[in-house]
C-alpha cells in the first residue's frame, strides 16, 4: 500500500500539470479576444456586416483579421471553435478537487475546530456548493439588471465575498480559497457552455438555413465572455495560495481573496483600456499597489493554528492512531522532532523561517501522525526534506520512515493510504 501512495502523487501531479496546460491555453485564448475585439478598427473596405478589421504580425508572418457582429453573408467551410480549452480546463481542476479535496479530505478539507462535520458531509457541501453560484449568477444575468452590466459585476462581486465568507466557516484555510476558486472557474465555464457556445450555434444555424440571425446573442456571449476576462486573474490567485500559508491560513483570507477580486479588476481594466485605445489609466497601478499592500497587511493578522497545548491536547483521528500506533513510529517522531521541527514549528525557531513551511507543524505526536504521507513521500522515499538535508537526515534515519510508514500502510483502506 505505500506504493499506492506513490502512485497516487504521481497521478495527482499528472492531473494537476494536465489542469495547468489547458488552463494556459484557455487562459491565453481569453486574453487574446479580449484584446483583439478591443483593438478592431474600421475600414473603409470593410465588407457587409463586419465590424472592424485589424492587422498583426507574429512569428514572420502577417494576419488580417475581421470581426463580424452576427456571421459573414456565407458560412465558411473550415470554422474553429474555442471551448475545449475551457471544458478541459475545468473538468481537469474538478478531477484534482476530488484527488485531494474529497479522497484527503480528511487532511485538507473539513476543519472541526470550525464545524463538526462528517467528510462525507464535507464532500457533499463542496459538490453542491459549486453550482449554487452559477445558479445565481445565471438568474442575475437574465433579469434586466443585464442592461447595467456595473451593477450586475457589484452583486457578483458580493456573491463571491459571501462565498468565500461561507466557505471558511466550514473549510479548512487551504480548502476555503481553492473552492472560491473551484466555485468562480465553475461561472466561467458554465458561460462558455451553457450560454456562449450555444448562442454561437444558433447564430450558424440561423445563417446555414438562409436566416438572418439575431444580434442580440452575440450581445449576450460577450457580456459573459467579459466577465470570464475580470474574473480570470483572481482565479489563478486563488489556485495557487495553496502553496502559500499566508494567503490562505490567515483568519481574514476571505476578505484577503475579496481585495484580490478587485485587484483583477483593477489589472484587466488597465489592459483593456488599452488594447481600446481609450485612455492609458495608470492610477489602476497605484490602486492595485494598495490593494497589495492591504493583503500583506491581513496576512500579518494571527493564522488560523492551534497552541502547542491545544496541539497536544487534541484526541488523535482514527487515521492518525494507526500511524502512532504503527510499529517504529517512536523511533520516526525522534527523527522528526530532531530534523524537522526547527521549521516545521508554531514558533519556527530556525535562522531566516519565521513561519512553518506550508503551514505543517510537526511537533506532536498528531501532527507526526496527520503528516505521514508527507512524511514518507518528502523525507522517506525522496530527499526534498530537509531542503539541502540542512538538519543533515542520515540514509538510515529515512529507512526507518519507510518502515514505519509500510508498517502503517499495510493494511490500510484505500483513502487513508493514498492520502
């Protein structure tokens, strides 16, 4: 079964680097329109119902491109559509939430010290909880607040704080941010799906069978796709503070990931002001600047740990009792508290770290316990901990949690010892 472990990392890096190539390439796509729909330029030849032209030059080569508000007069015969980046993006992101998020959920999603909650409750609210926004945003966007698109960006803006609020009451600090993330790339997506591209496949209609279509579903595609454009920046925010202890372990990161929502606001505006050729609003850059600034600041307010009391006084899962109690475990926690804790610490007493690593402290027998996949992975069967083996981790210490961690494993379900 500790192979099991392995096997499952590698998967969980296949699907995350898979979720990284397609998000790049949907990401890009979306820059690219964006830009291109606000660079166009009329012409006086311009053909019937185009909208503007604009020439680039990349790679040796020149483009002519044209933009049609509804469709040309004839249907061309080779026609690209840009959705798979966005489904494969998504579908991908959603595949690893459930690799870490719902099989580790023990470790990474429900914190009880916020609601007691059983992980398959936990796992429920995660599922259901990503389709409530889209829900919301979807009945927002059809009412005739769509003819005033900056009040209907406010009230998503609210929606989202409010989720990311509700998030972490339940959700651990890690888990909070992710599903914020999880919970807007879901709008995103479910606009290209459910509203761009079959507004896109009635226009084709339309024209194939000799009819004029409606322009008012290209107006609709584009308010989503707009949007899609301000919320892209915050999402990849989102995604990687996992990464990040500071982003994510502080008691005010929902109103840490509020101010970030602005601040992709406040970056795409600059951009596309000038793609527009409009203006060149350089005071977004001093308003970004604050709203960073801002964050730093929050993220200085104390982070969501327990004492080292509160530590060791807290009863041990079930999954954590079989790695305690697992023959070899007191020799491994001598190894740790000798080679990692200087770090990995509620008061990190190591030169040059002011806090743990990633968040993970390991200086009680649970915290050992709750970390033994990390463990084994990073300290057993590789060498990535210590960083530069500074504490100087003997080959003999790292067999020794191999052992350990097999002797645990052997017999375990599979969400534990994957995880």
């Amino acid at each position: 079964m500790q192979d099991l472990a392995i096997m499952w990392d590698w998967l969980a890096f296949a699907v995350r680097w898979l979720h990284v190539i397609t998000a790049m390439a949907w990401i890009g796509s979306s820059f690219y329109f964006v830009a291109l729909d606000l660079g166009l330029r009329k012409a006086p030849d311009l053909p019937k119902g185009a909208h503007g032209e604009e020439w680039q030059v990349h790679g040796g080569g020149f483009y002519h491109i044209r933009k049609f508000l509804v469709a040309p007069e004839n249907m061309p015969e080779h026609l690209i559509w840009f959705k798979w980046e966005s489904y494969t993006t998504w579908l991908s992101g959603a595949a690893l939430l459930m690799i870490v998020y719902w099989v580790g959920g023990e470790l990474y999603l429900i914190d009880a010290q916020k609601a007691d909650l059983a992980l398959w409750q936990g796992i429920l609210i995660s599922a259901v909880s990503l389709s409530i926004g889209w829900l919301v945003y979807d009945r927002l966007c059809k009412s005739p607040l769509a003819e005033n698109p900056t009040v209907l960006m406010v009230l998503l803006f609210v929606l989202l704080v409010a989720m990311g609020w509700g998030y972490n009451q339940i959700f651990t600090g890690r888990a909070t941010m992710l599903h914020l993330g999880a919970f807007t790339a879901t709008i995103m997506t479910a606009n290209v799906f459910f509203i761009i591209m079959p507004n896109q496949r009635i226009v084709v209609k339309d024209l194939q069978e000799g009819r004029t279509p409606d322009a008012k579903y290209g107006k609709i595609a584009k308010l989503r796709s707009t949007h899609n454009n301000y919320l892209t920046l915050p999402v990849i925010f989102l995604m990687l503070s996992n990464h990040y202890p500071l982003a994510f372990a502080s008691e005010y990161n929902w109103i840490i990931a509020a101010l970030v929502f602005l601040m992709g606001v406040s970056i795409r505006h600059y951009f596309n002001s000038n793609h527009a050729g409009t203006s060149d609003p350089k005071w977004t850059w001093l308003v970004t600047a604050v709203l960073f600034i801002m964050i730093m600041w929050l993220s200085t307010a104390p982070l969501e740990n327990d004492t080292l009391e509160e530590a060791e006084a807290r009863p041990l899962s079930k999954t954590e009792q079989i790695f305690a109690n697992a023959e070899g475990f007191e020799e491994v926690q001598d190894i740790v508290l000798g080679r990692c804790s200087m770090c990995h610490a509620r008061e990190v007493y190591y030169d040059g770290i002011r806090r743990a690593p990633k968040g993970i402290h390991l200086e009680t027998t649970g915290d050992i316990a709750n970390a033994a996949r990390q463990i084994y992975l990073q300290a057993g069967v590789s060498v990535a901990m210590p960083p530069a083996n500074v504490s100087f981790m003997e080959e003999e210490e790292r067999k020794k949690i191999i052992a350990w961690y097999k002797n645990a494993a052997k017999d375990l379900p599979f969400y534990i010892a994957s995880n």
